[in-house]
C-alpha cells in the first residue's frame, strides 16, 4: 500500500516537473513564443495550445498571453518579433530615425530579399540591400539599426514609393537633422560626419545618395548656395539667422490658441499719473519678488521714493528702482515694436536699464553662452536673433492687444535671450502692449507665482497653451481691479486678495 502511494506521488511530482520543464523551457513562460524546428519544444507548444496556456496570433508566433488584442501584443514586442523572423536584418531609411511603426502601421527593413509581410497592427517591408555593417549600431535580438551616415544616405534616396507611406522621410528632415548636427557640434562635427557617409556610401553603393548630402552640407556651411536647401531652419542656417525650430513650433501652436481666441477689452482705469505710478509700483515690487529679489513693502517703497539703494543691497536695490524707472514711465511703456529691428531696440534697450547696476550680466547684450532653469533648457545663444525673428512674425500677425502680449510674454520668456533678468524683461513687454493700446496691465502677485511658472512650463514641455490662456486671464481679471488712487488703499487691497502671500496653501481671492 505503501508503495502504490509512494509510485503515485512520484507520478504526480513527475508531471509537476514536466509541466514545470515545459513552462521553463519556453524562456520561463515569455510571452512571444516563436515556432521552432525543435520536436521536443513543438511537441510542448502543441500541448499548451491544447492547454489553453498559449495561442497563435501571427504565422510562427505565438503569446501565453490570452486576453488581449494580437496587434497590442505585437507592438510591444515588436522588436523581439522581427529579430526572430529576420535576423541579422537592418531597420533601416525613415525607421532608423523613428524606431516605431509609422501612424498607418509601417516599419521599414533592409534584409535578403524583398517582401511586404502583414502582422496583427503591422505592415513590415522587407527591402533587399546590405547587411548590417561594422558602422551599424547592434541592436535587440540580432537586428541592427542603420548608422547615422547609413540613415540619412538611405532617406535621400528617389524613387516612387510602392505603398501609400514612402521608406524615406521628407528631404527638410534630413537638412533639420543636418542643421542641428552643425548648431551642436560645429563645422568640424558636420565635416566629420560627412567623411563617413563618404566611406560608408561608397561601401554600400550609394554615391548618388552621398552627392546629395554633400549638397544640403554644402549649403549649410555656405560653400554651395542656399537655394539647394528647402527647410526653413537650414535656409536661415545658410544665410546666417538660424532659429530653433522647435520653439517656432511652439510659437506656431500659441499663435493659433490666441488667434482663434476672443478676448474682451479692458480699459485702463489708473489714467492719472499718480495712480499709474502706485501701480508701477506694486508692479515692479511683485516682479521682482518672483526672480528671488525680496523686500519688505516699506523697504522698497522707501527705494523707490529716494531713488537711493539700500547700502547692503546695492544690486538688488537697482533691480527694483530699474524694473520701477521702466513701468512708471508711460512714454516708454507705450513703445511697441513696428519691424523686428525695433523689437531688438526695445529687448536691448529695456535690458540695459534694468541691469544698470549689473555689469557683470553684460547689460542690453545678448547672451554669449547658454542658460537653463532646472532641467528646462532655453534658446542656443547662436539662435537668439533668428528665433527671436521667427516670433515677430507671429507676433506682428495678432491683433487683439491682450493676445500681443501674452506672446510677447511667453517669446521673450521661452528664447530667454539675455544671461539674466529675463523674467522681469518678458513682462516689461507684456505690459507695454496693453499701455500702447490703453489696455489695464497685469501684475503676477507672490501667491499666483507657481500657476504663472507651470502655465508657462505647461506650453513648454507639452505643447499645451490653454493653461497659460487661463492662468494670464484670470490674474488680468484680478489686475483690473487694482486702483493706484491711494497707496495704502491699493495695499489693504493686495492683502485681502493674499497678493503677498506665498502660494502653498493659499489661493488668489478676488
């Protein structure tokens, strides 16, 4: 009895390691299992069908898992899947680039032979031409990707293009590529890149490709002329006045926010000069307040009135009294820019009186090297003047004064053109455009500080200009209530609104 029970525990154990050594054998139960010559393994794959454990989505692949759709499966292990199908292949021309299936479910492979393969989400073309090369980046499960000489060789090929979706990207994605490959790494850079994909052209046999690369580079380094170029950003590059073209595509995107938008009017209500001054005041005082420069209230006022600085804050008494010189004078807050040279007049010009006492941030002078404020990194200081172009251009296409000065905020804030003081800058010249067109100004107080910073981060990181639309309207609502009749009035005011407060855990009330 003894050992019937004992032969039956040791079958029970037998089939328990088998089951075991067959979920072991299948790479621990993955969840792509490939079709094999392996009898044994077959043999297992057959019994987990049967099983209900696996179940076949696509000629020779399988997946252990069950309840979802084969085309979210196979996107996910996309690159597993296509090193088992075809190894050693290259993802090559316009997917070297974009490592992902084009919007329509297309990926790109050069390989032995030619074929247009379906899989559940995925169209693969197959493209006879060269191996994997030494030049070549290795890549999961014995793919490779194309170099980055190989790649843009490959995506200035011609020829029409066999299905709706063409192998190669468009001929400005490869001259932007260029262009910024010459912003970051210089003339020696791009000259260095050019004699690889001299060195691998020849090798893979595409000369004509390498002739037509060697144009774009050509014309970017102004030894071929411009007009064999077509990007916009490496024609600017070629004559001198390069821009960022990301941020144009940011400047692109607020533009039709504000164009589309309509905002109303809000008159002017500190006319007198008294109350317009008082305003300036608490202007200039909240402003800057938000770079870190703190005063007292009566500290400042006390500045302001003496015109003197206080003797252990020299600097940042300047800041004050200059930010302060800028928006109490109404002659100088009606300047707004008629031509792109005026609007550098005005940037340079503002600039300079704002960081009088500070010869060290080189006052009225674009920036020489570049800035960052945390991991946010602004405008190359080679792209300040183009960049700053693009926006006028945008800019001078607006018409309602509100809408002018939110992108004029949000431009000059974005390029960050000068080594320091380019907040207080930015909403110099949001303001001026609502003083040229009698419009109230906005004060950015203490408390709304952080939604004022996230709104504008909001635009920068996720291309979303709807917050800031909100955020600046509602603290232009709460401006227009402000009244510079009375000092200590407008004061009592701030205070009931929180102004002063620090935005953790308070609210602007109005």
């Amino acid at each position: 009895m003894l050992i019937e029970k004992t032969s039956h525990l040791c079958t029970e154990i037998y089939i328990l390691i088998e089951k075991m050594a067959r979920n072991t054998s299948l790479q621990n139960v993955q969840e792509i299992v490939m079709a094999t010559s392996d009898k044994n393994e077959s043999t297992r794959r057959t019994a987990m069908l049967k099983e209900g454990t696996l179940r076949k989505i696509a000629p020779r692949v399988y997946t252990t898992t069950m309840d979802e759709a084969p085309e979210v499966i196979i996107k996910r292990n996309l690159f597993y899947v296509l090193g088992q199908l075809y190894p050693h292949a290259v993802i090559s021309h316009r997917s070297a680039y974009e490592l992902k299936p084009t919007a329509e479910g297309d990926i790109f492979l050069t390989y032995t032979y030619t074929k247009n393969v379906s899989l559940p989400g995925v169209t693969i073309h197959l493209m006879q031409g060269p191996a994997g090369t030494e030049h070549d980046m290795p890549f999961i499960e014995n793919l490779y990707i194309s170099s980055a000489e190989r790649r843009a060789l490959e995506n200035l090929q011609k020829g029409r293009a066999r299905t709706s979706v063409s192998k190669c990207l468009p001929r400005t994605y490869i001259e932007e590529k260029l262009e910024r490959m010459l912003q970051v790494n210089g003339e020696a850079g791009l000259n260095l890149f050019r004699d690889k994909a001299r060195n691998i052209a020849a090798e893979l046999g595409m000369e004509a490709e390498f002739d037509a690369l060697n144009s774009i580079i050509g014309a970017l380094l102004s030894t071929k002329p411009s007009g064999l170029l077509s990007s916009a950003s490496a024609i600017a590059r070629a004559k001198g006045e390069p821009f960022d073209d990301g941020r144009v595509k940011l400047f692109e995107t607020l533009f039709e926010a504000l164009h589309g938008e309509q905002f109303h009017y809000i008159d002017e209500q500190n006319v007198e000069n008294a109350a317009f001054r008082n305003f300036a005041f608490f202007e200039s005082y909240f402003s800057n307040y938000i770079e870190g420069t703190e005063f007292e209230i009566e500290d400042a006022r006390q500045i302001i009135e003496t015109g003197q600085p206080m003797l252990t804050r020299n600097a940042d008494s300047h800041d004050v009294l200059g930010t302060f010189q800028l928006v109490a004078s109404r002659k100088e807050m009606q300047r707004t820019p008629s031509s792109f040279d005026e609007l550098i007049e005005l940037l340079q010009d503002r600039h300079r009186i704002l960081m009088a006492a500070r010869p060290d941030r080189e006052p009225g002078m674009f920036k020489m090297q570049n800035n960052h404020a945390g991991d946010t990194h602004f405008v190359d200081c080679t792209l300040v003047r183009g960049t700053l172009r693009k926006g006028y251009e945008f800019y001078q296409a607006l018409e309602h004064p509100f809408a002018r000065s939110l992108f004029m905020l949000f431009m000059v804030s974005e390029i960050h053109p000068f080594n320091d003081g380019n907040g207080r800058i930015s909403r110099v010249m949001m303001n001026a455009e609502l003083v040229a067109a009698d419009q109230s100004k906005i004060i950015i107080p203490t408390v709304f500080r952080e939604d004022y910073l996230n709104s504008l981060r909001r635009l920068t990181r996720r291309g979303d200009p709807s917050v800031i639309i909100r955020a600046l309207s509602r603290v232009r609502q709460f401006s227009a209530n402000i009244t510079g009749d009375d000092f200590d009035a407008t004061r009592k005011y701030l205070e009931e609104c929180n102004a002063f407060k620090d935005g953790d855990g308070n609210i602007l009330r109005f």
